[in-house]
C-alpha cells in the first residue's frame, strides 16, 4: 500500500508541477461499507483517449517514465480484493484516483 500511495502522489505532484495555483487533495472515506481514498490533483489532466492505456504495462507519456507505476499501482489493488480507477477532465484541470478497497 506505501508503495501504491507513494506512486500516486508522486504521479499527481509531477502534474502540478509548473501551474501556480497545483494543489492535491487526499481523502478517506467509506461507501457503502467500502473504504476507499481519492487522490484528485488540479494538473495537467489525463486525455480521454489515454485513459484506458495509463494502467497498461510499459505505457508512459512521461519522457523519462518507464510506465511500470500505475499497471503496478493496480496490480496491488487487485491482490488486495480492491481496485483503482482514475476520473480526469483536462478542460477542468481535474485528475481523481479512486482507491477502493473491499467490503469491511
């Protein structure tokens, strides 16, 4: 899980990175007996089309990314019953990873 968080908060501070107004918010909560935490950032945003490659192995759009973070992140999620997904609206500068983990 440290890994998993620490990977999304890296993702989500390298999103800011150059906007004055960055800022990333973390969130726990539970639904419907389910726990889950959310990682929304104000950055750059994740294009429609490249959403449903970002959890693919070795897919990156980072020039220095090896695209090995965010196929992990999920992997880790899935060993533990749980999941991620992401919600992202460039236009709104909005990113969500939405961590969900099974019912308690």
């Amino acid at each position: 899980m440290q890994l998993l968080l620490s990977n999304l908060l890296r993702n989500a501070m390298q999103a800011i990175e150059g906007y004055n107004d960055g800022k990333i918010v973390v969130h726990a909560s539970i639904s419907d007996k389910k726990p889950f935490i959310t990682i929304t950032d104000n950055g750059c945003g994740i294009a429609p089309e490249r959403l449903k490659d970002i959890f693919l192995p070795f897919y990156t759009t980072k020039e220095k990314g090896s695209g090995i973070g965010l196929s992990l992140c999920r992997q880790i999620m899935l060993l533990h019953g749980g999941e991620l997904t992401v919600e992202s609206n460039p236009q709104k500068r909005i990113t969500t990873f939405i961590i969900t983990f099974p019912a308690a």
